[in-house]
C-alpha cells in the first residue's frame, strides 16, 4: 500500500469527478499506465474491477484508442487480409 499526499488543489479537482479521490486517482492511474501501453486492457479492467469489454468501451469514452496503428501499420494488414482471400 502507498501512501499519496496531493495538494489542496488536486484534491479539491479529483473531487470535481464525482467519485471519492481514492477512486479517482486509481483510475487515472491504470488508465494512464493503458495509455502507456504498459498493461493489457485486461490488465487495466482488473484493476479497474471491469470486465474487459467494459474497460474497452470506458477508456475509449474517454479518448483512448483500443487500436493503436499507424496508417502504414493499417495498410498493411489490410494487405495481408487481402492476400489471404
């Protein structure tokens, strides 16, 4: 367990979320970490206590692509499935 002290003012803006602080701060964190892509959605919806398809749609809500590519990276898996038919 850790400990996180935060100013009055960050305090008083976690509040802003309408979810106890503890809260909101685990969220922000785990959906950062996601962000990062330094956990799985599945990861992320454990910590979260979500399933993982209701992390998916809840992060993507909030601006966070599930995929993550390159319209290079596209392009190419779309050629590969092409290729394969």
């Amino acid at each position: 367990m850790v400990t996180l002290h935060l100013d009055d003012q960050l305090e008083s803006l976690l509040h802003l979320t309408n979810q106890p602080v503890e809260t909101a701060a685990r969220e922000m964190i785990v959906l950062e970490l996601y962000r990062r892509e330094l956990i799985s959605s599945g990861k992320a919806a454990e910590l979260l206590s979500m399933d993982r398809m209701e992390f998916i749609r809840f992060s993507s809500k909030l601006g966070i692509p599930f995929f993550d590519m390159s319209e290079d990276e596209l392009r190419s898996d779309l050629e590969t499935l092409r290729n394969l038919g």
